[in-house]
C-alpha cells in the first residue's frame, strides 16, 4: 500500500504542469488591449451602419459587435493584470478599469487602480467606491481625504463625482458628519453643476429633517434662488410640518400652474395642495390663483377633485364676469369628469344666458360633445352645427367643423360622409387641418367607388413636406390603370416625407430604392466626414459611483455642443475658496 501512494505521487509529480505555466496559460495584457481595440472598433462600425447603412450592414455590424464585446468579457475576467503599464497604454487601461468597476468585478478593478494604473486623479471616485466595497466604509472615506466623525480637511478639490461618493459611503456607515460635510462641499460653490447643488441641497435637507432639524432644513432649501420642483415640493412638506400650511400651498399652486413642467411634476404639486386648500385656506387665495389652481387639477386629470373644490368654495366671485367664467368652468369639468348628463345641463344653461354671440360657441361645441358622449348623435350633429355657425372666424369653428365630420365618417355610408367632409372643409382653413380634412373626403370617395370624385378632391396644390396627399394620388392613379402618373405621385410622397407611413408605402408599392438619408439635407455628406470622438470620461465616472442624473446633463451638453469631451475631463479639478461664515453659526457639521 505504502509503495502504491509513493507511485502515484511520484507520477504526479512528473505529469502536473509547474505553477508559473499554469499562470501563464492565462491571456494577459496584451491579448485584453487588443479585445478592447476590436471591440471599440466594432462599436464605431456599428455607430456608422445604424447611421447611414443598410439594414443588412446594420445586421452584420451587429454580429461583429456581439462578437468582439463577448470576447472582451470573457478577458475582463481571465486576464491577468499586468504589473506595469507604458504611458502610451493608460489611457486604455483607464477605460478597462472602468469597465471592471461597471460589470461589478471591484476587486480586479481595485487592485488596477491601486498598482499598475497608480490611483489616477480622475478615476478617485470609482477607486474609493471599490475599496468600500472590498474593504470598509473608513479605507473609501481615507481615499478621498474625509474621516468617519470629522469634517474633511483639504477635501475643496474634489470633484462632483468623488463627493457623491463621499456621501454615499458615509449614509451607508452611519457616518453623519461626514455625509453631511460632503454634501455641503457640493452646495456652497456656486460654480458647481446646478444639478449637483440640487442634489445636494434636497439630501442635505432630508438629511436634517429626519434628524428633527426641519427649521434648518427649511431655512436651507428656501434660501436657494433655482429650485427644482422636487426640491419645492420637499419645501412646501418642511413648510406645511412647521404648521404653515397656507404658504406651503402657494408653492404647490405656483408649480401646478406652470405648463412648461412636466405633468407628473404639475399632478404631484397640484394633489398635495389639495389637502391643504380647504375652507379659510382656499378663501385667502385671490380668484386668479384660485381658478388657475382648479385648472391645474383638470389639466392633470383630476377634474372630479377640481369640480369638488369649487363646489365647496366659499368666497364669490369678484364680478359678473368671473362668476360666468366660473359656469363655464364647472360645466367643462362635469365633462371631464365623464357627467355628462350634467354637463349638457350646464351648457344648455350657458347658451341661455345673453351673451355676444362668437362668446356662445363655446358652450355649444361643449354641449355637442357632451351629447356625443352620450351617444345622441342626431342632437350632437346640431349643436355642432350651432357652433359653426356661431364662430364666424375661430378656432371653434373649425373644430366643430371637424369633430362633426368625423361623426358622419363613423355614422353614415362613405357618400353622405364625404359630403358633410366637403362642408366641413370649407371651414376649416389651417394646415394641416385642411390637408386632414381633404384626405378624408377623398377616402370616403374612394369607399363610395366613386374615384373620379377622389381624384378631384386630390387635385391641386398641395403642403411640399406632406406626403399624404401624394400618396392617396398615386393609389388613385393606379386604381385608375395610370401607372406612370401613379408612380410619379409615389415619388412625390417619398421624397416629401419619407419616413412617415404614407411615404413607407408609397416606396414599397412603387419599389422605388432605399436611401436611408433620404429627407435629410447633406445626411451623408456630414456622415462620411464625422470625426470619430473619444466620449468623455467624467459622465461615465459620475454613472459608475451613481450620481446619473449629473451624467445624463453632461452628455446632454457634449452632445448639443455647450461643452466638449476635452473640457468636460479637464473640469474635474476645482479650486475653491470662500467664506463657511455662514456654516459656523448652524449646526450643519453635528
């Protein structure tokens, strides 16, 4: 038995590969410089098919990128790091460092950073989140110049992304003091991105206030002269916690009344301010605020919240006037509110009241639509008359014109639809209102069988860039047995608009030849001289640490050329002075 186990290990010994062989049966530097190059490669390749290729080009690029990025990510994971790294390589290895940080691998990543690459300036960030990862909280925040329970020395210099991070880790520990100083270094220099004084200022605030420090947290988010709605809406919560509810209204009322904001934003501002606008609250707002609020919650779709607040209101309206604009009002929000019923009562009620005639088309378009919904058709197609015929000149007008041509397409056989289109173009004289309208009365004739009607209806000028008419032109022409006019007219739709469905199938019908630049003035001249740009480094560092929504607003600004890659990576340096007067009379730092 003895000699059996002494054979077998001298075998061994003799067939196992050495240790230093085995290491370097392992791909190393070079082999991953050289995937990366051929990734990138394939990318550029890619970026150019999808801008100017053909769909097969688009096709293959795709593979040759599938391709080169798989081989790269097995190498990001099989290579071994190299111990040293030529000048000429850093900038490569910089992006391979990144990339082991964005796939999740912070030992590797940690380990380049710390040895070959020698801590690189720009990549502190993504080094400090590693070692907190790998390491501690305490290793991360000494990588960046900060202490666990002391405000930072030296730390002014750091950029957007290595203070985020700062944050971060310090929230993650425990560590307020810290977390509260980095964020503070974001917020006093006013030559810091917007989006990151925002940041920081709304997290500081929270940060304070869920430390019962709601007094301060105000103080701090009222001072600021370019609130964001989150940061208001954070505001108007710290407002309305001090028991000061009215003016934590108005904030919410200021942003709900603004259209150039979002709807999500105008919907949260304008739900919230509901629980405080009630009674004496509601009473103190003048009527402009009053019923620009109220519209607010319609426009955002809560007119049944709207139609209970006004019904609830107190304070009469100041004249005649607002009290009619008020009727008004209220019987657009039994429509929006899907009372329909009602709301036909209160337009019958309005158009009952003697008033100038052009100011009477409102109440008639809202009582045709209101009989719509209910499915009075023959009721509708009168009130809509009514409204044509009370607008002599406006916009009523022609909607009504419009909205009571579609009923008839809806309604009625395709002859007697097209005949009422033929009415309602008439009165309707914008573009491409009038181009709409002219399309579908051809429709209905061409349904009618009847396209010598449609072809007239097509005839004469037409918009240049829409491709509408042409086309219908074409189908006509050819339904006609005229296919050189057809093909013609195809053209002509391709060329005006040729991405929109009537010129997709103006060229598929005619087989017209792709050009994937077709409409786009001097496309591919400007495509074949494109200067390949490296992307710039600092938004891809802010994304890695998490601070996204500063990387979205630079390549946002490199993109629409407000700054360039080589300006946005020199930016990341600052040197700051000013005054923390102000930071010594608070408790900001406890």
């Amino acid at each position: 038995m003895v000699r059996g186990a002494v054979v077998a290990l001298l075998a061994w010994l003799l067939l196992a590969p050495p240790a230093s062989a085995a290491t370097s049966a392992r791909p190393g530097g070079r082999e991953l410089l050289a995937a990366l190059a051929s990734r990138d490669s394939a990318r550029s390749q890619w970026v150019y098919a999808a801008g100017g290729g053909s769909l097969a080009s688009l096709r293959a690029a795709q593979r040759r990128l599938d391709r080169a990025s798989d081989r790269y990510g097995t190498l990001l994971d099989q290579s071994v790091l190299p111990p040293a790294i030529a000048a000429r390589d850093r900038n490569a290895w910089s992006k391979i460092a990144m990339d082991l940080a964005e796939r999740g691998s912070w030992t590797r990543a940690l380990a380049l950073l710390r040895g070959p690459l020698g801590s690189p300036a720009i990549l502190l960030p993504v080094e400090a989140l590693a070692a907190g990862r790998v390491e501690s909280p305490a290793a991360a925040l000494g990588i960046l110049g900060f202490g666990p329970s002391r405000a930072p020395h030296g730390a002014r210099d750091l950029d957007e992304a290595a203070l985020y991070v700062a944050s971060a880790i310090s929230d993650s520990a425990g560590f307020a003091r810290s977390s509260r100083a980095a964020r503070w270094l974001l917020l006093v220099d006013s030559r810091r991105p917007a989006t990151a004084r925002s940041w920081a200022r709304a997290s500081l605030a929270r940060s304070l206030a869920g430390k019962g420090e709601r007094r301060l947290a105000r103080a701090i988010l009222a001072r600021a002269t370019g609130r964001t709605t989150a940061e208001t809406l954070l505001l108007s919560d710290l407002t309305a916690a001090t028991g000061d509810t009215l003016p934590a209204a108005r904030l919410l009322v200021a942003i709900a009344t603004r259209g150039d904001l979002s709807t999500s934003d105008r919907y949260a501002a304008a739900k919230k301010a509901s629980a405080w606008l009630q009674g004496s609250a509601a009473d103190s707002l003048n009527d402009k605020e009053w019923m620009g609020y109220l519209r607010a919650l319609s426009d955002v779709g809560e007119a049944s919240l709207a139609l209970r607040l006004l019904d609830t209101h107190k304070k009469p309206a100041p004249d005649a006037a607002a009290q009619s604009e008020r009727d008004d009002f209220r019987a657009s929000l039994f429509y929006k509110a899907r009372r329909y019923d009602a709301a036909a009562t209160a337009y019958r009620a309005q158009l009952r009241k003697p008033r100038p005639v052009a100011i009477r088309a409102d109440p008639a378009l809202g009582l045709a639509r209101a009989y719509r919904s209910q499915h009075l058709f023959a009721a509708a197609d009168s009130a809509f008359v009514l409204a044509t015929s009370l607008d002599s000149a406006g916009t009523v007008r022609e909607a009504a014109a419009w909205e009571r041509a579609r009923e008839w397409e809806d309604q009625k056989p395709p002859r007697e639809s097209a005949l009422v289109l033929r009415w309602a173009r008439a009165r309707i004289k914008t573009e491409p209102n009038a181009t709409t309208a002219r399309v579908h009365e051809a429709i209905q004739w061409i349904r009618a069988d009847s396209l010598a009607a449609a072809d007239s209806v097509l005839m004469g000028p037409a918009p240049e860039s829409d491709a509408r008419v042409y086309f219908w032109r074409g189908w006509v022409a050819s339904a006609r047995g005229d296919s050189t006019r057809a093909r013609e007219a195809y053209r002509r739709a391709w060329e005006a608009d040729p991405w929109s469905y009537e010129g997709v199938r103006a060229r598929e019908i005619s087989g017209l030849p792709i050009d994937p630049t077709q409409g786009v003035p001097q496309a591919k001249a400007r495509h074949g001289v494109r200067p390949v740009v490296e992307p710039p480094l600092v938004p891809r560092v802010l994304d890695a640490v998490g601070f996204h929504d500063l990387a979205l607003d630079l390549l946002r600004s490199c993109a629409t050329g407000r700054a360039s890659p080589a300006r946005t990576d020199a930016s990341t340096r600052w040197r700051r002075g000013g005054s923390t007067a102000w930071v010594a009379r608070t408790s900001i730092w406890t």
